[in-house]
C-alpha cells in the first residue's frame, strides 16, 4: 500500500500494560513509516503514558480506568465529535471493549476470534489473520495488515530524554565491571521467584565479579521483596528500588548488561533497549510473552508447570494459557539461574 492509500486518521486503543505497550511501538514505527503525515491518536493507560511520552507522531489520550463510566465519556468529549477512519482495537478485556464505543470509527480492526474475549467481536466489524502460537509482539504487529500493510522490521527507539540517561549513569560508575540488574517483581505476584533464590543468585554473580543492582517500583511489595533479598545476601547489591521514574526506568535497564526478571513490565522494555534478558518462566509461556529478541538466557520450566499444575504437555495447552499456581516458582531452581548466568558469560568473554 503506497501513502497515497493513507487512511486519513487513525486511532488505536491500547491501555495497558508497560510491557504490552512496549510491544505497540513497532506498530507505531511501521505506520509512520509508510505514512509519516498520518495523524494517529492514542488511547492508553496513565502510567504507559508516562513511558512512552514523547513518541514522534503520536497524540496521546489518557484513560484511567478507575473513573469508569464518567471516564468513557470523558473521553468521548476530549475527541470532540471526531470520527475516525480507522480504529485499531487492541485490547480484548470488557472495559477496553466498552471503551472503544466511545470512540467514533468507520473501521474497527480487532483480534482474531482464538483471541477475542469479553464480547470483544460485538465492538469491532474487521478482524487480524488468525495465525497461532505467535509472540505477543507479532500478534500486535499483525494489526497493520487489514490496512495492507506488514510489519518486517521490528524496531522500538523508545523516547528517553537525555536527563534520563544522565541520571541513569550517575548511578553506578562505568569502570568496566559487568552488571547484573534484578527487577524482581510483576504485577502478576505468582510469577514472581523468591527472594532467597535472586539473593543467591546476586552472590553468584558477585563471585564472578560482576556489581548487582536492584530495581523496581514504589509498591510495598517491592520494597519488601527487595529487603529480603538484601538481607539474604552475602554480598552487597546497589539498591534503586523506588529511586528511578518510568522515564528513568528504560536508561537504568539500558545500562546493565544482563537483567533478571520474571515475565513483567520491566523485562520487555529491557529487550526494547537492547539489553540480554534472563526471563524466569515458569507461570506463562517465553515463546509467547517472553523476551522478543533473545530467549537464549531464559529459564524455562513451563512445560514442567504444565505436567505438574495441568495433567498436560505445555504443547497441548491453548496458546497463552497461564499456570499461575501457588508454588509454580518453586520449579525455577538457583541451578537454573545459575546455568543460565553462565551461558551469558560464556557468550560474553570480554566482559
């Protein structure tokens, strides 16, 4: 499709969360490639809004989804009567589905009917090819393709201003010694390992004479997952826990050389970022929703999840199904990380 076939305007609705909107910009990136006068307007969350302000090109409209109701007309006074030529609806979730009424479009492109969810098909009249068993990222990507476009390149340039990167490297100096970043926590608490497990790990790392630093939110969970971590620690990590913004966020992931996380926010923007990442799966799927450039440092215990938790191969399960089981983390082991930490190593010699 040539820019001459542009639509003339363009809205997607996309609300959460940090790593899933990550996985949006290189939609974004192929939109404004093939079309870079084309005015696009997003729906998003308030937190991703802070990440991702400053993205070229993009008018952002924020949606907090605690006002409800009052909210979604809020929003539809704030378009002021606009009626757009294409919306890309890009969340299968009921208050997404209920959301994207309020926003006048004539083409109204949404997921396949394996992925459609809380009535999601009675808010849209075009659909996403079906194609099974692909990564999240390639899932959102594909929504350019009823406009006649594809997505062949995946590329982020995530929007972090200089400051953000100048505090970043203020934190720790760059003298050469490798850097283990752990982010211990998703949102999602089941999927998230142990304290005493990422404390041996750190100690493994700092043997091998590498700095560890912590980071994450201003949650309670948080910090007391972050304190306990400390605590069982033999050696001595920097910790910047509820210390950085969620612009500062992606400099500080940025700077280290590998990062520990479990499937989370933090782990997608790293990748974005260029940065190897440790994923610690074991409640969803890597292939699915674990870092999009590089699985080669992940811990993968889902098939075993599966077995355990399910009765079945995780090959039998329905793509994207989660094991979020009390326990499920007790399958990753310090072993685990530990081999994966050294894969890292052996594939990095200089460093």
């Amino acid at each position: 499709m040539h820019a001459s076939h542009a639509p003339a305007s363009l809205s997607l609705l996309r609300l959460s969360a940090l790593g899933d909107v990550t996985h949006v910009v290189p939609l974004v990136r192929t939109l404004r490639d093939a079309w870079p006068t084309l005015p696009l307007t997003w729906v998003i969350g308030k937190g991703e809004r802070r990440l991702l302000d400053g993205l070229e090109g993009v008018q952002f409209i924020e949606y907090d989804k605690k006002t409800g109701l009052a909210g979604m007309r809020a929003l539809r006074r704030e378009l002021q009567g606009q009626r757009f030529d294409v919306l890309l609806q890009m969340q299968v979730a009921a208050r997404a589905n209920l959301l994207s009424a309020f926003i006048p479009a004539k083409r109204r492109i949404g997921y396949d009917r394996a992925r459609s969810k809380d009535g999601h098909g009675l808010f849209i009249n075009e659909r996403i090819p079906d194609r099974p068993g692909i990564h999240v990222l390639d899932a959102l990507g594909s929504f350019c393709e009823p406009l006649g476009l594809k997505q062949t390149t995946v590329r982020w340039d995530l929007p972090v201003p200089a400051e953000a990167r100048d505090w970043a490297r203020a934190q720790w100096p760059q003298d050469g010694v490798p850097t283990l970043l752990i982010s211990p926590c998703s949102s999602h608490a089941l999927r998230n390992w142990y304290p005493q497990r990422h404390a041996a790990l750190a100690d493994h790392a700092i043997a091998r004479g590498w700095r560890v630093v912590l980071c994450g939110g201003r949650s309670e969970l948080e910090r007391s997952t972050t304190d306990a971590i400390v605590a069982a620690m033999k050696g001595t990590a920097l910790d910047l826990v509820g210390k950085d913004t969620l612009k500062q966020l992606p400099a500080l992931l940025e700077r280290a050389d590998l990062v520990v996380t479990p499937d989370s926010g933090p782990m997608h923007i790293a990748n974005a970022m260029g940065t190897k990442v440790m994923g610690l799966h074991a409640a969803s799927n890597p292939a699915r929703s674990g870092p999009y450039s590089d699985r080669r440092y992940c811990v993968d215990r889902y098939d075993d999840a599966a077995r355990k938790y399910l009765g079945k191969p995780a090959g039998e399960l329905k793509w994207g199904t989660k094991i979020e089981h009390e326990g499920v983390m007790d399958l990753i082991t310090v072993e685990d990380a530990i081999a994966a930490f050294e894969r890292y190593v052996s594939d990095h010699p200089s460093r």
